[in-house]
C-alpha cells in the first residue's frame, strides 16, 4: 500500500494537517507553492461533491452544480481514481474534511479515515482542553 499525503480541511476550506510520505510531483512543479496546493486539492473534493450531489439518481430535487449545501447534505462522494492515484474523502459532521491519496491498486479507505476521524482526531485533538476549534494542528 502506497500512501502519498493526508490532508485534513476545516470547513472553510483552510488546511488544519497535512502530512507527505511520497509524492509523485513536487509542489513545485504543479501547484508552486504549499498554500496554492491546499487550494487545489479543497477545491478538487468540493467540486467532486458537488458534482456527485447534482448527478445523484436518488434525490428526485436535483440542486444546481456549485449550489451551496449544508454538511452532511447531498451525496456521499468517498473517492476518484485516476491512472497515478486515487484520492480518498471522508467529511465529518463537524465539516471537517479527510483526504488522503494513495497508489491506485489501493482499495476502499472510508474505514480507516472514519478510525481516524473517530478514534485518534476526536480523542486526542477535539476532546483536549488546550485545543481551540479552528486553529491548525500537529
């Protein structure tokens, strides 16, 4: 298994973590800066959701494409796959966005970003008293 880099997003968009194993292009030869990046890969998962909660067969109302929704509105967008990697969501009911990409032999990650999001972000960042919502994080 091939992870790349982990992202975690606040849900204005500003990225609170990221981590980097390996990375197939450097920054700089794509986004040119960390910040540009972060914007890309937010506005990638925003755009994919959006996409997926216009296209959804299920819900007879059919919102416009980059109408704006509530969390936990539209549908569940949990992964893209392309020919160098596949790119892995998960957004919790605080907003909080889990993204993380990997080789794309790799199959479904939801479990273990809902561990993540469950078992280590909200034991250890959420609950702790020194921590103030919003602020980035190590």
């Amino acid at each position: 298994m091939g992870c790349m880099t982990f992202y975690i997003f606040n849900r204005k968009g500003r990225c609170q973590y990221y981590h980097e194993w390996q990375r197939l292009k450097p920054i700089k030869q794509g986004a040119g800066s960390q910040d540009e990046d972060f914007k890309l890969m937010f506005g990638l998962c925003w755009s994919m959701r959006a996409l997926a909660t216009a296209v959804d067969p299920k819900n007879p109302s059919k919102q416009q494409m980059g109408a704006p929704m509530r969390i936990g509105d539209g549908c569940s967008f949990n992964s893209i796959k392309t020919s160098n990697f596949k790119l892995h969501y998960l957004e919790s009911p605080s907003g909080l966005k889990f993204v993380l990409t990997t080789d794309p032999t790799v199959g479904s990650m939801v479990e273990q970003l809902q561990y993540i999001y469950a078992s280590l972000f909200v034991e250890l960042v959420a609950k702790n008293p020194l921590y103030t919502p919003g602020d980035a994080f190590l």
